[in-house]
C-alpha cells in the first residue's frame, strides 16, 4: 500500500549509448522493481535515458527518430500501470530535434518537455544537435505539481522561475552530468542555490557509468526548499533509491534519510579511474586488459586500477626488459603482479632493438645516439604489447600521465600505442597520492611497493636517467599545466604568480609543440575539470604566440 504523500524512486543507472532496445528493457525492469519494492508514484530516469549520453553524431542518423518511436511504444505497450515514469530521448519535431523529457503514464506520454539551456562548452556540444525548448512544463503526479527541467536547465534560473509561477511545488531534473575534480560539490551548492530562491525541494537524478573519456558518478539527491540536501544516493553506485516527500496543504516537505559525506578526493578519482576502465573494457567486448609493466610509479597505479575495475583473472602484465632497466625495476614489477594475482610474463626487447638497429645501419651511420635509439626501445614494447592484444583480444591500457601527455614525454607508436589510456588526465603529483590510497586500502598487503613511491621517476631509457633531467620537478611541472592546459592562462599571468621565466616559457613551448601528439592518443578518463580530449581542441598547424 501507498503512503499518503509522494513516493520518488531515482534511478541512478548505467545505460549504454545506442542500445535503445536494451535501454528501454532496462527501463521496464527498473520500474518493476520501482513498483513491487517501493510502491513509488513516479521514477525518474537520467537524461538522454533512450540512446546513453552523449549519443554524439548518431544523433545525425536518419534512422534515429524511427528508433526512438519504437522504443517508446514498446514502453507504453509494456510498462506497468499506476505509476508515472520521467524519462529522456530526442525527439524531432517540425524538422527540429530537441532534447526531451517525457512523463507516460498508464500507456500514455501526458506530459513532455524540451531542455531550455543547451551547453556548448566543456565536453559539451549540444548545440550541435539540438534546438532549445521555450516552455516549462509542469505535471500532475499523485496530486503534486511537479515541475520537469533537464541538465542544463538547473544551472539558469529562468527555467526553475517558470515552474514556480506555474504552480509548480516540486522539480524532478534529470541529469547526465560527468565527473570532474569537486563536480559533487560544486553541484550541491547550485541546487540549494535554486532551491532556496525558488523555495522549492528538487529532485536531482544522475547518470551513472563510463562512458568513452566521460565518467558519469551518480551522485543523485534530494535539496529541499531551504536548500539542505536530506537524501543523497552513492557515488558511482548503480541502483533505485527512493525519496519519499510527505504532503502538508499545499506544500511538500522531503523526509530526510542518509546523506553519505563526499569521499575525499583521492577516493573519488580513484573510483571513476575503476569505473571508467570497467565500462570501457566491458562495453566494447574485450575479454580482458594487458599492460608493459615496467617497474615505475605509473604502470603499478595503472596496474592496480585494471585489476579492481576487471578482476586479476582478466589482466596481463608484461615486463619488457632492456639493457637499462634497472634490478629494483624487475623486482618490484614481479612483486606487484604477485601481489595483485595477475598473470606476468617477461619479455626482453634486446632482440627485437638490436634487429631494428641492424636494419638501420646505413641510416644511421656517422650519427651519435640520441631519442631515436630511446624511442626504438618503447615502439619494441609497443609491438609486443599489440600483438598479444590483437592475438588474445585484450585491449593494451597505455600508462602515461596528463603530466607527460602535455609536454610529449611520451613516444609516438611506442608507450602510446594502445587502446585507453588510464592516467591520461591525472597528473603526476596526483598519481603519487593515489598509490596512496591504493596502498592504504589493503594496509597489510599494499600492491604499489613503497620504494616505488619514493624513488625518482624515470623512463630508464638511458643510463642513470631521471624525468627530472628534462622536465622542471613535478609539484612545479603540475601547476604550471593546471594554470595553462585548464584556466588558458597567458605566460606572464603564470609567471606573476612566482614561476621562473625561462621554466614557464619553456613548458607552454612543449605543450603547444606537442598537440600533434595528444591527436593520436589513445582516449582516457576524464577527471579534470579540463583534460586533454573533447573540451580542449587546439589546431596543430598554427602560428600563435606561444603563452599569448
């Protein structure tokens, strides 16, 4: 039986972006158990809830509508009676497509809305695609006048304003927002924001799961009117979390429930670095993940991420040996996959390079070595890694950081050649932090070995070498990046804040040179509020003033 008041299920689920006929399976059994288990008056599905987010340029295909119609008709077909249910699709109309959030009920969509603010920044695009809606939209569910708005449409306060002078005395917004460094918090302080202005409790549901370089953390809530958020689901959680409000005249009063405290911030990027790689593998069909492991800092972080996201039983690691390389290196490489359970194979490249050198005599006759011969040894790796994918259909997880990926300490078809690059947005200083979370959830057992932490990187392609022969120290190196990759800060800004000339000048110098390079880059999760994919589209060929 019912409680008197409204019953909210939030459906914070991990769709697949095309599947529209298991999405919207997905989307019955979900409302089922909405039913059985929580006897809820309404469930509230993310936005773009049909195709997955961001559906991108399938968008374009002419076959879309046609696919869309049929999906919503097996919804009203097949969907259980007495209960409302909020979902999104695109919807073309008069030779327009808009980004739509329908209300069916009982077989019926009775109500339907068009996302008002399209976002065209970031990894956002929409404007690409869709036209804006002009509307609000406010529905009857259970006797409560409950307002619809999408994504975008909370961060304006035009479309809350709308719903409030249309009677409306709850929002149900639903989201597709992906993860960035503090997003949960950022997020909160906007809804109470609205809340507060428009007194008026909101309902915010969220996406959840990988999605290419997008990772989607869930995070849905409950802010009421005074803008306290009383009810918040997992992060990165897939799972129906009922909000139950109770009904007092004309106003709607949510019951506070568990709100779990955001997890700190290396927890939080670990967590969408697990489930970016999972959803990346699983989705795709692979049967599994191999990685060069080579003894450092970068490989064992990205070692241990594939082993949580996947299982030991569905990584390979590979050390590939080469005349530098380092007895501590081969050491801790076999430790952590004894540690981790996964299956370790070493593979020399002496072989292979010396047979390239052999074949590049003439080439290289009369020339001192230099990188040639240091990226000759990790395009060998890069070949062996690739073939195992190929022949064993594992997808090569690349290691390389946002630190190196931005000054091109990284080599073309060699440790880039692969198909998703884990640390490719977290830079260096980060990943040190991160291994110590990693070590800090199995204490007595810790898979990243301390000495790893605490050595000197290095790419031990030459004797003796260390990063930091090349590059300025990682804590400077870090932010030097953050201020220009992520706030476009000019080079006398950076330099205003403290940071040597010469060092600026010559780190804006290799970030620009090396955009030729982050073209051909394996994708990899974002979790900046500014990484090196969708939201950063810089022309190669270009003659603008470095640092202008």
């Amino acid at each position: 039986m019912k409680s008197k008041g409204l019953q909210v299920v939030a459906a914070q689920l991990n769709f697949l972006v095309g599947d529209i006929q298991g999405n919207v399976q997905k989307v019955i059994e979900a409302t089922g158990q909405a039913v059985e288990k929580h006897a809820a008056d309404v469930i509230v599905f993310p936005e773009l809830t049909l195709t997955g987010y961001p559906p991108e340029d399938l968008l374009l295909r002419p076959s879309m509508s046609v696919r869309i119609d049929a999906g919503l008709a097996c919804l009203k077909a097949e969907l259980p009676r007495g209960i409302a249910v909020l979902l999104g699709y695109p919807k073309a109309l008069d030779g327009k497509l808009y980004n739509a959030a329908g209300v069916i009920v009982d077989g019926q969509i009775v109500a339907e809305y068009f996302k008002q603010e399209l976002p065209n920044y970031q990894v956002f695009d929409e404007k690409r695609y869709f036209s804006p809606g002009s509307k609000p939209c406010v529905v009857t569910i259970a006797g409560v006048s409950a307002a619809i708005t999408i994504c975008e449409d909370i961060w304006h306060p035009e479309p809350i304003a709308q719903a409030r002078l249309l009677g409306a005395q709850i929002m149900l917004n639903i989201n597709a927002s992906p993860f960035h460094t503090n997003k949960p918090q950022e997020r909160r302080d906007l809804l109470a924001q609205r809340a507060t202005s428009a007194q008026m409790p909101i309902v915010y549901v969220n996406l959840v799961g990988g999605q290419d370089e997008l990772v989607f953390d869930g995070g849905s809530m409950v802010v009421d009117h005074l803008g306290q958020c009383v009810m918040k689901a997992e992060l990165y959680q897939e799972a129906l979390y009922p909000f139950h409000f109770q009904l007092h005249d004309k106003d709607i009063v949510a019951i506070r429930a568990a709100v779990p405290k955001d997890p700190p911030l290396e927890e939080s990027v670990y967590n969408a670095l697990v489930l970016g790689v999972k959803d990346y593998v699983n989705k795709n069909g692979f049967r599994g993940a191999v990685l060069g492991l080579s003894g450092g800092i970068d490989s064992a972080l990205t070692l241990a991420i594939a082993v949580d996201a996947l299982g030991a039983d569905r990584v390979e690691a590979i050390m590939m040996p080469f005349r530098y390389t380092s007895q501590m290196s081969l050491e801790d490489a076999e430790k952590e996959a004894s540690i981790l359970g996964v299956e370790y194979q070493i593979k020399p490249i002496e072989p292979m390079y010396n047979a390239f050198i052999e074949a590049l005599a003439v080439d290289f006759a009369g020339t001192q070595p230099d990188a040639t011969e240091e990226n000759l040894q990790a395009r060998c790796r890069g070949v062996l890694l690739m073939a195992v994918s190929n022949k064993r259909g594992l997808i090569v997880l690349t290691t390389g950081n946002k630190s190196e990926m931005a000054v091109g300490y990284s080599t073309l078809y060699g440790d880039m050649a692969g198909g998703f690059d884990v640390l490719k947005d977290v830079p260096k200083t980060l990943v040190f932090r991160l291994c110590e979370y990693r070590n800090n959830l199995t204490p007595d057992n810790p898979p990243i070995p301390q000495r790893v932490i605490d050595r000197p990187p290095s790419a031990e392609l030459s004797p003796d070498q260390k990063d930091e022969d090349s590059l300025p120290p990682y804590p400077i190196l870090d932010e030097i990046l953050r201020l220009y990759v992520e706030e476009d800060r000019s080079l006398d800004a950076i330099v205003a804040e403290g940071f040597e000339f010469e060092v600026v000048k010559q780190v804006i110098r290799l970030v620009d040179l090396n955009e030729y390079k982050r073209r051909q880059a394996p994708v990899g999760v974002r979790i900046t509020s500014r990484g090196f994919g969708r939201d950063r589209r810089y022309p190669i060929t270009c003659r603008w003033p470095a640092g202008a």
